[in-house]
C-alpha cells in the first residue's frame, strides 16, 4: 500500500535515491554496492556553481566484497558527482577502514567511530548504514541454514518476534508464547 495522496498542493525541489545490489561472485565472496543520487529539479546555486535542473549534485558508490560470514574483505568508496570537486573525493580511501568489520556485528556503531564527522563523507557513510540488510538479503536464499538453527530474521523486527501470531503460523517450530525480553 502506498502513502495516501496529499490534499494539499505541492511542487518536487529534490529527489533522493539510494540503491543497493548484491552479487553473488564467481570466487565464493559477495559484493554488496551503494549507489547514492541526489537530483534537483531546479537549478541550484552552489558555492562552487550551478547544477542545472535535473543534473546530480551527488552520484556516490559504495563497494563492500564479503565472506559467507558478513566479513569484510575489501572496501572500495567513489565519489563520481560531488559540489565540492577536489574536495569530496579526497576522503574515499579512507573507507578502506572497513576491511575486517562484520556486518552484522557491531557494524554501525564501528562505522560511526571509524567514519563518524569529519572523519568521512557524510554522504557515504549514511549509505553504509543499509549494507547490513542489502547483505542479508542478497544471501536469502543462496546461503543454506542449518536445520536445527533459529532463522537469521525471527527477533529482529517486530513482525517477527517469536510471539508473534506470524512466527506462530511461519515459524511454529520457534514460536514462543512470551514476549521476547
């Protein structure tokens, strides 16, 4: 379902889209990729010029090569369209920084001291907070769970709380009547 329309008037200043793909690679690694685009729909004034109505102010990318287990083993930043040429672009090796993090272990919060201000792009580092999940679901399916092991995806979103009434009638096997502490 989507959002109801609005009553009230409105006119499109900015358009954001970010996109995530996962492959799955011919060597038994992942790559997980980060495309950020920032568009305007007008012409807009930069300290460093004019962007034109409809041509980016951002085209950004973000590569993160994984293991089976959600390690990084490589990471590759770049900043294609920036406002601020031989500025915004200095600061992609820095996220080499990422290679050993783990995706699904403390993996924000490592971004955020690794990254964090200044540190890098604010840009691309909101773009890394998606990389779990774009990983997560790039291995649905590709990745084999064991038997007896809990599904990755049952307490970590309220839909699938092991009380819920949905694991109840998904998942009957790890259905809890309590409510998970």
């Amino acid at each position: 379902m989507s959002l109801p329309v609005t009553e009230v008037e409105r006119e499109l200043l900015h358009t954001r889209r970010v996109r995530y793909e996962g492959y799955k690679r011919a060597d038994g690694l992942w790559d997980i990729e980060g495309h950020l685009t920032d568009i305007k729909n007008h012409d807009f004034h930069l300290a460093t010029g004019v962007r034109r109505a409809g041509q980016p102010v951002h085209s950004m990318w973000l590569r993160l090569t994984i293991d089976r287990k959600f390690n990084i083993v490589d990471a590759v930043a770049s900043s294609e369209v920036v406002p601020y040429p031989d500025g915004c672009e200095a600061i992609a090796p820095a996220y080499r920084c990422l290679v050993g993090l783990n995706l699904v272990r403390n993996f924000r919060k490592s971004v955020r001291d690794l990254l964090g201000g200044v540190r890098g792009c604010t840009h691309l580092t909101e773009m890394l907070a998606g990389m779990p999940t774009a990983a997560i679901q790039s291995f649905a399916g590709e990745v084999k769970q064991e038997e007896n092991q809990k599904p990755f995806q049952l307490d970590q979103c309220h839909a699938l709380e092991t009380s819920t009434e949905t694991v109840r009638r998904w998942y009957p096997k790890w259905y809890r009547k309590e409510k998970t502490a």
